[in-house]
C-alpha cells in the first residue's frame, strides 16, 4: 500500500508490474538452467574427446546431455518472451531522445504515446498469428517435433503465445499510461521500477 501511494502507481499498474517481474524472473532462472545445461555439456564433451579424461574413474561417466542444444534453442525463446513485458512496462525500451531531451514532459508523453500505439498493434498483430501458429502446430495430424528429444513443438510456442500475449496487455495498460501522462503533468522526468 506504501509503495503504490509514494511512487503514484494505481492498483492495476501495480498488479501488472508485480506480474511482469515475476515474469522476468522466471525467464532468469531459464536462462541459469540453460548456462548450467552448456557447461555441463561442453565438459562432457570434452571428457569424451580427450582419451586420457576418460580413463580416469572418477569422471568417466560425464557425458554432453543429448539434445542440449534444442533445449538452448527452446529456452531462450521463453526467456525472451518472458523479459518483453517487465521492459515495457518500466520503460526500458531504447530511446534516442536526441531531439527531444529538452522538450516539455506532455510532449514526451505524447510521442511515448504514439509510440506505444504502434508498439500495441504490433504486439497484437503478433500475438494473433503466433495463437493462430500455435493451434495449427496443435491441431496438426503430423504433430512436429524437435529431432532428438521429440519435443511436440507446441507446447514451447503456446507458452511463448501466452507471455506475448501478456504482452499486449502490458502495452494496452501502456498506451493508457501514456495518454494519461499527456492530458496530466506528463511523461515523468525519472522512472524507476
């Protein structure tokens, strides 16, 4: 309650934000499960092409974990699509603010204003095709898969679907902050999450 009076944040403002760190979160320890998947993997590699590694006992059993580089290839995807909507929602998208650095905050406003209007048709037009992606790969008579662990490919690109589409939820509560901001005091000089 202390959080949202001191920093001007509403109630859904502050549910999405909690949401999107969460998100962000989540997409972090991916990325710290597939760091952890590639070292274990290049020592294992390692052990098998070095003939002396291999007659030592100890290690001996250290293999690469077969498919190590679809789950690389699948995580990531995740982890990107899970960082989207904390970046915007904290307003961390690059900004080239050379012209506009010593413009009035309403102007800003109004330019993040149009820029998260095309950034919301973007994202709803994506979200769109990647559902209508996703429930082809699903209702598919051939179901595909990745060639070694035979993971059904819709399962990834479903979770993916449903991280963008919190996405666009994200950009539609942005595009209302933004036009707020304009008919208000502005775009605010600093944000913090």
């Amino acid at each position: 309650m202390t959080e949202s009076v001191s920093t001007g944040r509403g109630g859904l403002e502050l549910i999405l934000l909690r949401l999107s760190q969460a998100l962000a979160m989540l997409g972090g320890l991916v990325l710290i499960a597939l760091t952890f998947i590639t070292v274990y993997s290049i020592i294992g590699r390692s052990i098998v092409k070095t003939p002396w590694l291999r007659d030592i006992d100890l290690i001996n059993w250290w293999r690469p974990i077969r498919g190590d580089f679809e789950l690389i290839e699948i995580g990531t995807a995740i982890a990107i699509f899970s960082f989207l909507p904390y970046c915007q929602m904290v307003r961390g998208n690059v900004i080239v603010d050379f012209f506009t650095i010593r413009t009035h905050p309403k102007v800003k406003a109004a330019l993040a204003l149009f820029a998260n209007l095309i950034f919301l048709l973007l994202c709803t037009l994506l979200t769109w095709r990647m559902m209508v992606g996703t429930h082809e790969y699903f209702s598919a008579t051939f179901k595909q898969s990745s060639m070694l662990l035979k993971i059904p490919i819709w399962q990834p690109m479903a979770l993916a679907t449903g991280f963008m589409s919190f996405l666009t939820l994200v950009c539609l509560f942005t595009v209302y902050r933004s036009a707020r901001e304009m008919f208000g005091q502005g775009e605010p000089l600093g944000v913090s999450a």
